[in-house]
C-alpha cells in the first residue's frame, strides 16, 4: 500500500490545536499551584482566626457551663469541618461531627496536618491557661478534601470555558487553514486542466509568495520540455522530409531503368538506384544513432553511470582497419599514430567508434582521391586528458560554413557529395554529452580540415 | 522541347535528366540557385524543373526574383518541403505546379508538357496546323489521316513552329529551342531538318522569311 501523502492541513491542524492544548494544560498547572497556595494561606489565616476567637470566648465562660454543642453554623462544610475545646484534659465542648479524642495530639502547637478516622484534617491549636489556672486547649480543624474541593470548584470555573473552546478552535483552525491553502488547489487545478500540448509558462500573478520557487521551477521545467517537444517535431520534419530527395532519386533513376532503351543506359540508371539506396540507407542509421544519443540526453545522467574506460587506440585500429578498403578505391589512405600503451577514454566503446567512425567518414568523404587522412592520438599535456586529431587534405571549410556545422542536415554545398549533414550533428551530440572539447581548423600538415577532440581527465 | 533543370541532389538530378531525357526533352541542369536564376531570365527554356532547397540562393528567392524582372518561362517546383504553408507560398513565388518527392516520371513528363501547352494559349493537347496535327505527348504527327515517322529533332522542331505558329524565328532561336548545352549542332542543321520537314509535310507548311528565317503560317480560314 502506498504511504499516505502529507496532508499540510492536518499536519497544520494538529501542529496549531497541539500547541493551543499544551499551552492550556502549562496555564492549568501554574493556576492550579497558585490556586492551592493562595488557598491554603487564606483558609490556615481562617482557623487561626477561629482558634484565637473560640480561645477568647472559653476564657470568659464560667466553669458550670458544660460541655455543650455548638450552634449549627456550617451547612455544606458542617462534617468537614470541627473544633474542639479542652479544659484541664476534659472536652468543654465540640462541634457535632467533632470525634471525642482531640485533635491533635498534645504539644503540638499552632498549624498541623492529622490523621483522624481515615480521614486527613489540617489542624490549628491554641493553649492558654485562663485567670484560675485552668489550661485551655483549642483545636480548629478542617478536612483536606475539602480545600481540594474548593480548588477544584475555583478551577472548573476559570478552565472549563477553555476546554469547550478548544473544539471551536479546531474548526476555525481547520477553516483558516484550508482557506490559506486555498490558491495552491487553485494552482493545482489549473495545472491539472491544462492541455499536454499546451506547454506556456503558467501565470505567476495571484500566486502567494510561498508557491512562487514551485511555479517557476514549472515554468522551468515547461519551457525546457517545449524546447525538446519542438526539437523533436524539428528532428521529425528535417528527418522527413531529408529522406525524400534520396527516395525521389532512387524512384527517378528506378523509372529510368525501366524506361531505358539501351544496356548502358539501364545499367547506368540501375547503379545509381543501388547508390541512392545506400544513401538513404546511410541516412537512416544516421538519424537513428541521433535519435539514440537525442533519448540519451533526456535520461538526466546518461554519461556518468554507463561509462566504461574504453581503450581508443583499439578503436582507432579498428576503424581504420575497417575503412581502409573503401578509401583504397578512391586512392586514399588512412594514416593512424598513436601511442603503444592502450590510452583510456571514460566513453564506452560503442559510442568512442560512432564519434571516431564519423570523424573518419567525413574526412575520407570530403578529401580528394589520393588523398590523406591522418588521425592523432595524444595525450593532451595541458589537461591530463587525451586528444585526438583527425586531419584531411580536403578544400577545409569557409569561415561562415565552420558556424554552421553541426547544424542538422547543414551541408557544405557544391563540394558534390551526398552527405546528409547529420555526421557533424551526431558529433556534436556526442560531445556534449560526454563534455568533450571539440575544435576545428584548418590542418597545418594536410592543408584540409583539422578536427580536434579533447577527453577531460578520465 | 527544351527543359531547365534546377538539382543539386546529384543522384536525382542525374535520374531526372536521363529519364525527361527519355521523354524527348532537352535537358540542361544547373546545380546552383544563381545558375537557376541566370538561364530562366535568358528566356530559352520551354519549361523549367525548380528544387527549392539551392545552394547560393533558394530556389524560391530565384523564382521570385526572375518573375519579378518579368520572365515567363513556365516553373515546375520539385521539392521535398509538403507543408500547405510551402505550397502556397510557392505558388504566389511564381510558381505554375508544385510536385512533392518523390515524383512520377510520367506524371513529371505530362505535367511540363501541360504547362508548355497552356503557356502557348492552346487547350487542346494536339496541335494542329492545315492538315498537319501533333501530339506532344505521343510524339506523333499526321498528315491528314497518315501518320508521319519523323526523327527527334525532326519532332522538336516542327513541335517548335507549330507551338509558335505565325511567328518569325531565326536560326538562333531554333537551335536554342532544341538543343540542350553542350550539344554538338552543325550549322546548317536547322536547314538539313526543315527540308526534310518540307518533304514529308508539304513545302507549304514552313515559309523562309529572306534574311531573318522561317515561319509557320496558319492558313486563312
């Protein structure tokens, strides 16, 4: 099962309620402790009070009176609360729930706590001797739970408004919150409307300054996809329509065959038909090996993983081995200088062959019979990388055809071959994703077209 | 009938020229937008293939610009680019048809002939002249009911006074109308073709106008 996705209401919801809730239980605890405290002082003051007071009246009572019960004062508290009063060792008198032994026991003097029946009792004693020597003992107490009744009563009232308010403030957080999001749903259905064609820039007014960072990495990343889309559609039309004119010749000169009247006519016609289709032929693996290298550069790293250290000199040998036959039959030759040591490009194999395969193709291609191609291969002593160098003694290049190369499909015209003008585009491609140093000029020693590739270090 | 062939592809160009070749059709091939330029304005082609993609300038600016210096020569633009936007525009360039690669040979064949025959005000396809009738497209011709063997040239240039029936032409003109670049043409071959021209046909059919040079004339009707 999948994850539940982040909801930013509820994890706001439970964030604000969460706080409000810890704060109300700090704001309890601190009311609760100076509550009690407050209380305790008020209600010790209270029965020293009364002790002092009842103390006073049983010195001026005449010794007859006996014990007696005390009027009925309390109502609620009556049984929490008691006194007592004690002459010469004998209870003078005492409240009506008042036990019958004392309150405290003897010596204690002024506040105490006691333990009476079960039950917890804060105790004030009083003693005093009075005009005929008597010693008076007076004890005020009150039960415990019945401060802790009063606190609570006390908290209930301040605290209990608070706690039904905390529903109330769920929902308005809730509201709150989802009203403040309410433009990134907007945002979100805007996107979710849209065409997948339609690939302009979404707008930025009326988007709240937090979403701002992910707009523009949308329009970002919007405009780089057109970019590719149209590339794409670009690559689509060039490849189209590049593949008609062979297929128009290979028709043209097929029809020519057929129409032709005599042998050398037909044989003529039918070897031209043969060319045309190597030409389209050519053509197709060109635009596939883009199309490769095009879905390449859309995966993000292509480069870095898929590297595997290639041994280029074992390419080079390779490839020259393999061309050498077709530049033979225009007189020309392949000229191949490289070190003994197998020198390492961080490139795999297949692509290092595409790229020298390419070089070499054009070289040969653009070179006049008889011609030379001379390929290099260098360490590079200012980068500590490896350069190669693929020179020909062809007609080079003017300084305006140089800024067009690697164009698709740019092909220098009236040089009468019938390249594509894809090699360069697949170099170029090729260079870029393996950032590769591409130069070119004119060669010193052949006089044609220097083409120069630098590997950084592997 | 001469043609000019505006390629720079040199596999298609070389297709199209041996194949209107076969046709009947003299050929001339420039590989380059100025060239394409430069032979529409010497006005000596019956009709003209136009690739737009040209080296030095495209074929488009070169049609554009020869129809604004007033040439007339009917164009065929051949070319790989299909989208209505190209058409269009190639049309309201000048152009009198425009054909996508790849092309029918045949289809090619017909559709400069139909250009060459519209450009001369004539509907039908076959040519008539007194009793004389030519069909460019079969390359045949009929005296009366019989028909007539002629040779190529023979065909190209009867085709020629009858296309320009009335009109004077001189010899240069006639050999220009002909002959491809390059051919190796004498100079008394005009004279040799319409003699024998005069003897299958009539010597009425093609006049000698003294110090100029001949005319077909269309008789008083």
């Amino acid at each position: 099962m999948a994850a539940r996705p982040l909801s930013l209401t509820r994890r706001l919801m439970a964030m604000v309620l969460g706080f409000v809730l810890a704060a109300w239980l700090v704001t309890a605890l601190v009311a609760w402790f100076t509550t009690e405290h407050e209380l305790s002082e008020l209600l010790d003051a209270h029965l020293a009070q009364t002790t002092a007071l009842l103390l006073a009246s049983e010195l001026d009572v005449p010794v007859e009176d006996d014990a007696r019960p005390a009027p009925v004062l309390l109502r609620k508290y009556q049984s929490r609360v008691a006194f007592q009063i004690w002459r010469d060792g004998r209870l003078r008198a005492r409240s009506t729930d008042a036990p019958e032994e004392p309150l405290a026991p003897a010596g204690v003097q002024g506040l105490s706590e006691q333990r009476l029946a079960g039950k917890r009792w804060r105790v004030f004693t009083a003693e005093q001797a009075d005009a005929r020597g008597s010693a008076i003992t007076v004890h005020v107490a009150e039960q415990l739970s019945a401060r802790r009744h009063v606190l609570l009563a006390s908290l209930r009232g301040t605290l209990l408004p608070l706690l039904l308010v905390l529903p109330l403030l769920a929902v308005g957080v809730g509201w709150t919150v989802r009203r403040a999001l309410r433009p990134l749903h907007a945002l979100g259905h805007r996107v979710a409307a849209r065409s997948p064609r339609a690939l302009d820039a979404l707008p930025q007014d009326g988007v709240p300054a937090e979403v701002q960072p992910l707009v523009h990495a949308l329009n970002g990343l919007l405009g780089r996809v057109a970019e590719q889309v149209a590339g794409e559609r670009r690559f689509t039309a060039d490849a189209a329509h590049e593949l008609r004119t062979p297929i128009a010749a290979i028709r043209m000169q097929a029809q020519v065959a057929q129409g032709a009247t005599q042998d050398e006519e037909r044989r003529a016609a039918l070897d031209a038909t043969i060319a045309g289709c190597d030409r389209a032929t050519r053509l197709v693996d060109q635009l596939l090996q883009l199309a490769r290298l095009e879905a390449d550069a859309v995966d993000t790293q292509p480069a870095a993983g898929r590297d595997i250290p290639t041994d280029l000199t074992a390419v080079a040998a390779r490839l020259v081995r393999e061309l050498s036959d077709a530049a033979r039959a225009r007189g020309q030759q392949i000229r191949l200088e490289c070190p003994p040591r197998p020198v390492d490009v961080p490139m795999s194999a297949a692509l290092t062959a595409v790229l020298l395969r390419n070089l070499l193709d054009n070289a040969l291609r653009y070179g006049p019979d008889g011609g030379t191609v001379a390929v290099q291969l260098l360490p590079a002593q200012a980068t500590h990388g490896v350069r190669l160098c693929v020179e020909d003694a062809g007609p080079g290049l003017s300084d305006a055809d140089l800024a067009r190369l690697g164009e698709r499909f740019f092909r220098v015209l009236g040089s009468g071959q019938s390249g594509s003008g894809l090699g360069w585009s697949i170099v170029r491609r090729l260079a870029r994703l393996h950032a590769l140093q591409l130069h070119i000029d004119r060669s010193p020693a052949l006089g044609g077209l220097r083409v120069t590739v630098d590997w950084p270090r592997a | 009938m001469r043609v000019l062939l505006a390629e720079d592809d040199e596999l298609l160009g070389s297709g199209l020229r041996a194949g209107l070749r076969q046709h009947g059709f003299a050929v001339d091939w420039v590989r380059d937008g100025v060239a394409a330029e430069r032979e529409l304005l010497t006005g000596q082609h019956a009709v003209a293939v136009l690739d737009l993609g040209l080296p030095r300038q495209d074929g488009m600016d070169a049609l554009a610009a020869v129809r604004a210096k007033g040439a007339r020569t009917p164009v065929v633009v051949l070319t790989a680019r299909d989208a209505i936007g190209a058409r269009i525009q190639g049309l309201d360039s000048g152009a009198d048809d425009y054909l996508v690669k790849p092309v029918d040979l045949g289809e090619l064949a017909a559709r400069l002939r139909a250009l060459v025959r519209r450009a001369h005000g004539a509907a039908d396809t076959r040519l008539t002249l007194g009793e004389v009738t030519l069909d460019p497209a079969a390359r045949q011709v009929w005296r009366g009911d019989q028909p007539v063997v002629l040779s190529l040239r023979e065909f190209d240039l009867l085709h020629a006074f009858m296309r320009q029936a009335g009109r004077v032409l001189t010899r240069e003109q006639l050999e220009q109308q002909l002959y491809a670049w390059g051919s190796e043409v004498s100079s008394n071959a005009v004279e040799v073709h319409i003699h024998n021209l005069r003897r299958k046909l009539g010597g009425g059919l093609i006049e000698t106008v003294r110090g100029v040079g001949y005319v077909a004339r269309r008789p008083p009707t």
